[in-house]
C-alpha cells in the first residue's frame, strides 16, 4: 500500500497490536488515540484487506455524518488509487461511495449513521469513525448486536470525547469490567470476553505539559517531540484542544469558564473534621442535581472547599426527596458544625425554614440574579486566580466545575452558565454546574462578611 506521501506503508508495531485483535476472537475492537496518529488510514488499510481475502465480505463504514465517513473511504479509494496492482484488485464507484472488490465479490460500503437504517444490515466487518462525535451510541450498540450473524467484527476509532457523555461512559466501563488489563505506559489495553480497548493517553495526574509524557500518549512515529513542541506553541491552540485531541483526556470542546490546569493546581487538601464550616446550596428537584458545598473560611487568602454532596434526582418525572437533602445536611453536620447555609430560598423554603428551626443554622439569601451572580463569579475566578481559594480534588465536583461556560452580559460582566439549555437526558452530566454555583454563592458570602466583620448576616444579596 502507498501513503499520500508516494512512500510505501511502513506499518508500525502499535498498528500491527490493533489489528491482530480484529483476528482474534473479539467482536468489536475499540482503538482510542489522540488525532494525527493514523488512526483513519489503519482502518482504510484494514478495510481493503478484509474485503480483498473474505469471499463475499461485506465492509461498513459509518461516522457521525455521511461527510466524516466519507473520509474513510477517500483513505481507502487513495490506496487503491495509488498501490501497484490495485487497480486489478478493486474497483471504486465513487458516486456510490462504494469499492468493489474483484477477486471476492466483497464490497466496502459507507453507511449513513442512522440506527434506524442501520437495522437489517448484515456484514462481516464494520467502521465506526470518531464515535465521540456520534449522538449516541444507538448505531453502535444496533451494529454489535448484529455481528454475530456473520461472525462479523465491528471496530471503533476515536479520540477522547466530552465528560458525561455515553461514548466516554462505555470507555471507563471497558476498562473498569476487563477480565485481562495490561497497562504500559500511556497504552491501556483493556480486554474481556468479546472486546477489546486499546487507550492511549496521558494519565490522569501526568504532566500535560511534559512533551515527553504527551509523546507517549501519541504512538505514530512521525508525531515527534519537536512536531508536539511547535502544535503547543501554535497561536490558534486552546487547553481543551491540546487536553482532549493531543492527550486525549475526556474534557470540553469549548473553552470552560475555568482553566482545567488552574483548577487542578488549587487542589488543596480536606477541611478538617469538627471545624465550622458556611454551606452553599443550590437545589435541582426533576433534571438538574441539588449540590451542598462546605467552605471553611482562615482568612482572606485561606479559602477551602470540603467535598460536596451532590444529589441526583429521579429524572423519571418525580421530584427529588426533601429528605434526602435534610440528610445531606445532616451528614456534613455531623463532621463539620454548619454555621451559615447561603442558598436562594425561593427554590426550596421548607428547606430553609428546617434549617433554621430545627437544625439552628443561619440562612442567608443569595439570589441568582445577574447582579449577585456576576459578583460571585468575579469573586471566585479572583480566588482561584491568586491562589487564595482551595478545593479537594473531588472528581464529580471538578466535573460541575469545567463544565460551566462563562456568559458575558451586555454591561460588559459575566457570570457561569451551564453549557447546554437542553434537558435531554442523555446529555444531562454534560450541563450539570450546581455544585459550582453552590460554591460560587458561599464564597461570595463568606468574602463579604470577611471584609466586613461588622455587617449582620441578615444582609440579602440582591
């Protein structure tokens, strides 16, 4: 086979690791590696030999949209195109974006990404492209339920995807349930009964910033320390572009009103036991979460974040338990006194008058207008900017965090803002920020009434 460059294909070791598993007794392959690593053309190369020695083989090919599929298959007709004696091997219909096979009567087919069409296909191997861009994982999950018709395979390329989202949830779950998991390095490979993962990424906790560490994470030969070094340099590089596409870490497209890197150096140890502590509140009774966040308070440059409860409603139409959030407040009770919960009373008034009459704590209005809210972010990108503001390192708190955009309003100030007005379940983690706003209202408070010892804490933030 011959590369765009006129070069013959010098396959390489971490390609030949991938395909074997298509040879092996695995139903579906999953290869996950940050972009520039020829991840498309592998899987152009293995669609051609699949077709070109399986009689009658049947190849799909099919990614989030009929134009990113198209990719694949452009690989693909290009090494027909360009590869000595292929021309008498295959035959292309680009209109039809189909490759004919000649000595088999196989075929190579680019599907349209629609589970609803994609239900009475049979075929001996199928391409799902940058299934991270997918909508859902319908198609996949209607494509590996029909492998077994034909002894097929079905195999999965992709970068990292967005936190919360379906794609990344079934990557955590492949390594959590495998049966035989070798790590080396940057390479995980994640193996059970019918599948297989092959990850390469930096680790969590590694130095995204080490060219070296990133290099690893980026197995293709011709991506270099010194190509790394010039791509982070670039003017038009962002932080979650080089976090999510170069060392393949699950975070958001877009940039996140704080920097992951900001938010991972204000890690900063646990409140405590038995200091006392001011609580931000900010409740979700049918989509989004209620989140309580402790915050223990030294002095104006000595601001702690403890670990945060975060409840899930149903989401099955019935509301959240009020209970459940008594409780919550009891369980941080227990470890820390409350001495002042900030919340907007409006969302949950018998929560508020509970904790005032029967658990003895103050509760100090905050509402989430856009005056007092433009205010807390001010304070709290401050904070975190000057080193004065610290939190536990809690995953699920860190991921309200960096999902939250910054909103600039029309004077000019701006404020969090979930990403996503949508409530569609499937892209609910996605859009979840309350424990940030939970945060964001406590610190608010707990600066004012720092700065100003003498002021009642009646004061309503309006």
């Amino acid at each position: 086979m011959v590369l765009d460059t006129g070069n013959f294909w010098p396959i390489e070791d971490f390609q030949l690791e991938v395909v074997g598993d298509f040879f092996g007794g695995a139903v579906e392959v999953w290869t996950i590696v940050p972009e520039g690593n020829a991840k498309t053309t592998l899987m152009s190369g293995l669609s051609l030999y699949w077709a070109d020695y399986t009689p009658s083989a049947s190849v799909l090919m099919a990614a989030a949209s009929r134009d990113q599929a198209g990719l694949l298959f452009s690989q693909a007709q290009g090494f027909v195109d360009r590869s000595p004696g292929f021309d008498r091997r295959f035959r292309v219909f680009e209109g039809y974006r189909r490759i004919k096979a000649i000595r088999t009567a196989g075929r190579i087919q680019v599907f349209a990404a629609d589970d609803r069409t994609g239900d009475g296909v049979l075929f001996d191997l199928a391409l799902l492209d940058e299934l991270h861009r997918h909508r859902d994982l319908k198609l996949a999950r209607t494509w590996i339920g029909k492998a077994n018709k034909r002894s097929g395979k079905v195999g999965v390329i992709s970068t990292a995807g967005e936190p919360g989202t379906e794609f990344e949830d079934a990557r955590a779950r492949m390594i959590a349930t495998a049966t035989d998991l070798t790590r080396v390095g940057s390479h995980t490979r994640a193996a059970s009964e019918d599948a297989v993962l092959h990850d390469w990424s930096v680790p969590g906790g590694g130095d995204v910033e080490d060219l070296e560490v990133v290099k690893a994470a980026n197995p293709l030969s011709t991506v270099t320390v010194e190509a790394l070094r010039k791509k982070r340099g670039s003017p038009s590089m962002t932080t979650n572009h080089w976090l999510r596409f170069v060392c393949n870490q699950a975070v958001r497209t877009e940039e996140t009103a704080i920097d992951p890197f900001e938010w991972a150096d204000a890690i900063g140890g646990e409140v405590p036991e038995g200091v006392p502590v001011l609580v931000g509140a900010d409740f979700g009774w049918k989509h989004d979460t209620t989140a309580l966040v402790p915050l223990w308070m030294e002095g104006a440059e000595s601001r702690l974040f403890g670990r945060p409860e975060i409840l899930i409603p149903p989401r099955n139409g019935q509301n959240l338990s009020p209970q459940k959030i008594k409780d919550a407040f009891l369980r941080i009770n227990e470890r820390n006194p409350i001495q002042t919960v900030v919340m907007d009373p409006d969302r949950a008034a018998e929560v508020a008058d509970w904790l005032e009459n029967e658990l003895g704590v103050d509760v100090v209005e905050h509402l989430q207008t856009a005056g007092p809210m433009c205010q807390a972010y001010e304070r709290f990108t401050e904070g975190l900017r000057n080193g004065w503001l610290k939190h536990p390192g809690d995953p699920e708190f860190s991921e309200h965090v960096l999902n939250a955009m910054a909103r600039l309003l029309p004077d000019g100030k701006a404020r969090f803002d979930r990403p996503s007005t949508s409530r569609a379940q499937a892209g609910q983690r996605r859009r979840v920020i309350d424990a940030l706003i939970a945060a964001a209202i406590v610190h608010n408070v707990a600066v004012e009434e720092f700065a100003k010892p003498a002021v009642s804490r009646e004061v309503v933030f309006l």
